[in-house]
C-alpha cells in the first residue's frame, strides 16, 4: 500500500484498492480484478500528471487496462528523474511507484481539514469544484469555497458534516456516505497528528460510492514521539543534502533560490527575516530557525552549513530576544 493508505486503511476512510508492492515487480498483476490500473510515480511534489521524465516518458501518472503495459512503463519510471511545476529544473528522482485500482470518477470536490491558527484550531474547508488547484477556485470563484470551524473539545458535529456534504452537492444516500467520510477524516486527522487533511478530489463513483481518490497529509513534527510509525515512513531521500545534514543537529533548514544566506534565532523572526530581505530588493538563500535552546556545537553547524553553499554571497545574522546564553553564539562568531 502507499503511505497515504497505510495511514487511512485502518480509519475505514473509502480508497481504491492499492498494491503498494507491484512497484518491486514481484506481484503477480493479471491476478488483480481492477479492470483499470493507474501507475503513480511517488514524489513529494504536485503536477505529476503533467511532468515528464529524463526517459522521455510523459506524465507521473498512467492509466492502462493492460497488465502488461505496467511494468513497461514502471521500468520507464523507476531510477529516473521527474520534473513537474513543483520541483527544481531537474526534477526528483522516482525509487516507487504505487499501482493502485483506477475507478470511474463521476463527480470531483474538494475537501481538507487544517489547522487555522486565527480559529485557533481544525477547520473543514471544502468546494464543490474539485480536481483542480483549490487556490485557482479561491482566486476566480471565492464563493465555492466552505468552511466549518470545528470545537476542538467538541470536536465534528453531525449536522456540520452533513452541511459540508450538501454544500459539496452530495445528494439523497450519498450525502450520508460523504457525512460519514468526513467524520471519519476527522478522527484520522485527530489519531495521527495531522497539520492537515487534503482530499482531492474527494469524490463519487458512477456506482453511487463516495470515494477519497487522492490524499496528502501533513504532520506535525512535534508529535513525532506520538507517531513514530508514521514517521518511520518519512523519505528523506528527496530532501537536498543540506537540509538532512541540518536535521541531524535539530536545525530547521529550508533552501531558498537566493544568495543571502539567513542565520537566525526563532521560526517567526527568521521568516520575518526573509520577508524585510525579499522587500527591499535582496534574495534569502535560506531559511533557518536555530531555535531557543541552541548550543554552540549547532551554532557552528549552522555556519559551517550556509557557508557551504556556493550560492551565498553574503551572511545576515539575527539574535533577538532568544533565552539562550550569548556565550553559545559568541564563541563562534567572534
């Protein structure tokens, strides 16, 4: 199984049937029932549909009522680069391939439930336009878009699924079915410590089966003592080298495309940083958060790894209000 349905198998949540192994070539495919095989390369990125491999293959999904067909296009797949809208120039390279049931989609919505710190808490946020860039719908039809703010003491109430589940356009048994699925995506976003939720499409099938065809969830990192299995899954394969070699001294590293790499204390300040530098005419090459507690042997990593990357040009250094002794950044910026 792919992650995704690893995480929401067990929820009773309704996904196509998945052999996550088929990737190995090591399952025998005619004995699947699916009349239809979708093939998705599996990358942390979006767009896939439209990306295009160094193989010459076009499109991270695939679509086949051929046995076949699959492993030739796995093989096209596998050990190659995929570049979509959402990666660098020269795509990520592709270790798996989920090969799943593909079902008939007869109707597309959308739905997530997220953290929205203004509600101090989970929202469920769903459209009737599903399928498509739920930032898009935003943009050109704001008012396809429907929140629920969700008591987290409380926590989903009946007629609040069963309002979204009209408002998405579910009607007579399906409207009960999506009730029951999004109730059900709660409590697998309360179980696993998600951050968020999102289905997309979530949708219904010519049969009258209200079916979640795709998904991605966040985690909260903080919660990782909680969730050790999930996180046991985590590939960090796709990371830049930077970014793992940050994670082994507990710094929070994320690469920018800039030249002005940002060294500072506390996760708002230095997106803050990048903010003020990105405003007046200049390019953060990073971002990263040191955090409260930072001793002087992550001080020095921290340096020795925005120095290391050939794009930097120059340093910006940002101690403000931390409760870590200044002895701990003094002994290695003097």
């Amino acid at each position: 199984m792919c992650k995704n349905q690893t995480v929401t198998r067990p929820q009773r949540v309704h996904l196509p049937k998945a052999s996550w192994q088929l990737w190995l070539f090591s399952v025998d495919i005619e004995e699947d029932d699916a009349k239809e095989i979708v093939l998705k390369a599996q990358i942390l990125a979006g767009g896939r549909g439209k990306g295009v491999f160094n193989s010459g293959l076009k499109g991270g999904v695939h679509l086949t009522k051929d046995p076949h067909v699959v492993g030739q296009l796995a093989k096209q797949m596998i050990g190659y680069n995929l570049a979509t809208k959402q990666t660098p120039k020269e795509g990520v390279k592709v270790h798996k391939v989920m090969v799943a049931e593909a079902l008939d989609i007869a109707r597309e919505t959308y739905l997530a439930i997220l953290m929205d710190r203004s509600c101090n808490g989970p929202v469920l946020v769903g459209s009737p336009q599903g399928g498509v860039d739920i930032e898009e719908v935003a943009a050109s039809n704001p008012e396809l878009i429907f929140k629920e703010q969700i008591d987290i003491f409380e926590g989903i109430k009946d007629s609040q699924a069963q309002r979204m589940a009209e408002n998405l356009g579910f009607l007579g048994p399906l409207k009960n079915q999506a009730a029951d699925q999004i109730k059900k995506l709660y409590n697998l976003f309360l179980k696993v410590d998600a951050t968020q939720v999102e289905v997309n499409p979530f949708g219904e099938t010519p049969e009258g089966q209200v079916v979640c065809f795709d998904a991605k969830i966040n985690f909260d990192d903080n919660a990782e003592f909680r969730q050790k299995n999930i996180f046991a899954m985590d590939d960090k394969s796709e990371n830049e080298p930077i970014e793992n070699e940050a994670a082994r001294y507990d710094l929070k590293y994320i690469g920018l495309d800039g030249n002005i790499a940002c060294f500072v204390n506390g996760a708002g300040l230095a997106m803050a940083t990048c903010d003020i530098i990105f405003l007046n005419g200049g390019k953060p090459a990073n971002f990263l958060d040191l955090g409260g507690g930072v001793k002087e042997a992550q001080v020095y990593q921290a340096f020795k790894l925005l120095t290391a990357d050939p794009k930097v040009t120059s340093l910006f250094v940002l101690r403000f209000g931390s409760w870590a002794p200044w002895r701990e950044y003094r002994g290695r910026l003097l």
